[in-house]
C-alpha cells in the first residue's frame, strides 16, 4: 500500500480576479481567456530560490496579463508532509517541486497529472539524453527535472594538510586516519548527518562503497547484507571515537553543512549546491572535491527533483504556460547557475557558467552514480533504513540488528 494514502478532496475553482485584456505574451505562449491564480509549492534549496522563483513570476505575470503566479516556500525537512498534508485536506497547490522518488506514489494515489498532453517534441528535445526518465512512471512523465546533482565528499583544504592529507583523503581509511588526527587538534572530522530527509541516503554512501546495494534484484531489501553492516559499523566507530560532530542525530543536511561552512567539521557529503553557498557565505574557506571515499568500490548518489502537476488543479493550462516558461533557456540557466545545480537542459548546458572545476567535478561522477529505484515503497524503505541507522547512532542496538529489522519492514512496505 501506498506510504502516502491520499485522499484528494476538490479545491474551487479560484476567483475571478478582472476581466483580462487582450495582448501578447512570452513566445509560443498564448494568453488565458480568463484570469486564473496558479499556486507553486517549491522547496527551499537556498536563501537565493525564494526570490528566484518570485522574479520569474512577476516576469511570467507581466507577459501574460490575467494570471497570478502565487508561490509558498517550504523547508525540505517539512516538504513531503506539508504535500500530504495539503492533499488530504483538498488544499494542495497546482504546481510542486518535489523529490522524484516521491513521483511513484504520488501516482499510485492517482493525484499526480500526467503531462505529455502538454508537451510537444521541441519541449521534449530542451532536456540533455534521458533526464526526462526518472520522471517517466509507467510510459507516462509525471514530473520535469528541475534540479540534477551528484553527491562528493568536501573536505577542508587547511585542515586536512595540518592531518596530512592536502589532496584530501581517498578512501575510509583515509578518512578515519586523518580524523584522529584532527581529533588531537580539536577538530570533528567527519560531519555525518543522523537527522531527517536523507539519513538513509548518508547510510548508502558506505554500502554502496562497499560493494552493496539497497534493493537486490529480486526487489528484496539488500541492505542488510555484510557490506550494509560494514558500512554501518564504520559510522558507529567513527561516533564512539569522537571523530564526527558531537549529538548527529540532532544534524539534518543543512546542519552539517553549516559546520563546514564555519571550519567546525572537516569533511563533508553533499551536493553541487553547496559550493555556491560557500562563495556567498563563507569565501575564504579553503575546500576542496573529491569522489565519495571508497570502501573496495567507488560509488555515488544521483539524483532530481522534479515539478509535478497536480490532477485536481482548476488552472491546468496556465499552470503548464508557467512550467514551459521556467524551462526556457533564460530561467533555467539563471536558476542552476545561482543554485548550484548540474544542467537538466542543452541550453544550460551550453552556458558558459557551467563550465568551472567544481560543476566539472560533480559531473565526472555520473559514470559511477546510482539513482533511487523507482519502486511502491521506496519512501517506506527509506524511513525504515533512518530508523534504524538513528538506533546505532545513539547505541541502542547493533549495526546487523537494526538493519535485519529495517529490512523486514522494508520488505513488507516493498510487498515481498
């Protein structure tokens, strides 16, 4: 069953807010016959998407007399339950960005509207080889991927020469040996994230690296095996010596990403995203980017986010209008330049702006990337494998029992 169990309810139409004037819009796109409201959930990647996402609708507004573009910034830590949320009492917003794991069940709920009605080849052609294709459920798109990244480790140029390691470290090894030694500095080496959406992801790092795999082939949870017990037990060790942050489950992603934005923690996984709040935050911190530390095999996390339509929306046609305006080139190259993003378009792409070491860096990964499987229970599993990595943390159990639990409840959640 569905981890979502949604229940849409019917929203009435908007208002009618003026009798609209006849006039030109954007290129390709024609002016609605009545004014219509459109309301955009979008996440909050950074202090720079709120006023993002509020100048491209007053720039979407003004070509398109009659259509109000109504925007609601939320968390990621609160995203997924304000969607639900908003859905089962029938007040969800036309439009959403959302993480594309989470398409699967949005569809299996039937309030996910699929969208090649909208599209034409030309759109179809703006996306870079198949980044349209996590977004594909069962021969249908039901999401346009706003964001791309790969995941690497950042690591504090400073810090890590003072423990020896000036070309940053290579493997787990490496990365427990030089954190000793900023141990002795009285340095956390490690920042490991132990707190909300994605504790499970920082977990699959070290399986991954270790030759594991989350879901096997017979759709099982994989988890579990001796690589998952490696990888947990590596983490645990790096707690009881004292080598990560103090408390990591009281961190989310934004948490240990601002202690290495303040020199606090040496070492760090994450996205292209931070690099750009580096430079706006904290410009004389000296990082550097490498692989994701290998354990006997290299591995990293791919993955989008996407802008889904809702199947209950009023202002359908006006929602798509705003949707083909943000994937033009001049919205998009803005967007994933300031955010930080890997290109989802040719015409990004094609920007010069994307062509600097660390966006190189990011994107020499995508040979060894592994996206999330898209299958019903995945979000089920994924709060299982948190769970259960959260209990290690705080030594509540051991790393093979609290995975051989998870999986069970993975496995029921996976139907198998």
């Amino acid at each position: 069953m569905s981890r979502l169990n949604l229940r849409r309810k019917h929203v009435p139409a908007p208002l009618s807010l003026a009798r609209i004037v006849a006039g030109l819009a954007f290129a390709g796109i024609a002016v609605t016959a009545h004014p219509d409201t459109v309301r955009i959930t979008v996440s909050h990647y950074s202090d720079a998407t709120g006023p993002y996402f509020n100048r491209m609708a007053r720039e979407f507004e003004k070509a398109t007399p009659g259509t109000t573009i109504k925007i609601e910034e939320a968390n990621w830590d609160v995203l997924q339950q304000k969607l639900q949320t908003d859905i089962m009492g029938g007040a969800n917003s036309d439009l959403a960005i959302v993480a594309t794991r989470w398409l699967l069940d949005f569809v299996h709920d039937d309030v996910a509207e699929p969208l090649d009605g909208y599209m034409d080849a030309s759109f179809r052609d703006r996306f870079i080889g198949q980044i349209l294709a996590p977004g594909e459920i069962k021969g249908k798109v039901y999401g346009l991927p706003l964001t791309a990244s790969t995941r690497a480790l950042y690591y504090n140029k400073d810090l890590l020469a003072k423990a020896g390691y000036s070309n940053g470290p290579k493997t787990w090894n490496d990365v427990i040996d030089a954190s000793r030694k900023l141990k002795a500095m009285g340095i956390a080496g490690f920042g490991l994230q132990g707190k909300e959406i994605e504790t499970d992801v920082y977990f699959y790092y070290g399986l991954w690296s270790y030759g594991g795999d989350v879901i096997g082939t017979d759709g099982k949870a994989a988890f579990n095996s001796q690589a998952g017990v490696q990888a947990a037990t590596l983490y645990k060790t790096m707690i009881d010596e004292g080598l990560t942050e103090a408390a990591v489950t009281g961190y989310n992603r934004e948490g240990i990403q601002n202690l290495f934005k303040q020199g606090r923690v040496a070492m760090v996984i994450s996205l292209p995203v931070l690099s750009k709040q580096i430079a706006r935050e904290a410009p004389n911190l000296q990082y550097g980017i490498d692989p994701i530390p290998t354990g006997t095999t290299q591995a990293t996390y791919a993955v989008t986010d996407s802008i889904m339509m809702f199947k209950n929306s009023k202002v359908k046609k006006s929602a798509w209008k705003f949707l083909d305006f943000l994937f033009t080139e001049g919205p998009r190259v803005e967007f994933s330049k300031t955010e930080g993003f890997l290109p989802t378009t040719k015409a990004e792409a094609s920007d010069p702006a994307f062509n600097n070491p660390d966006t190189r860096a990011f994107i020499a990964l995508l040979p060894n990337a592994r996206f999330a499987p898209t299958v019903t229970g995945w979000e089920d599993t994924g709060k299982a494998v948190s769970d259960a990595m959260q209990a290690v943390y705080l030594g509540k159990t051991q790393p093979a029992a609290a995975l051989n639990a998870a999986a069970e409840k993975a496995n029921r959640a996976l139907g198998k």
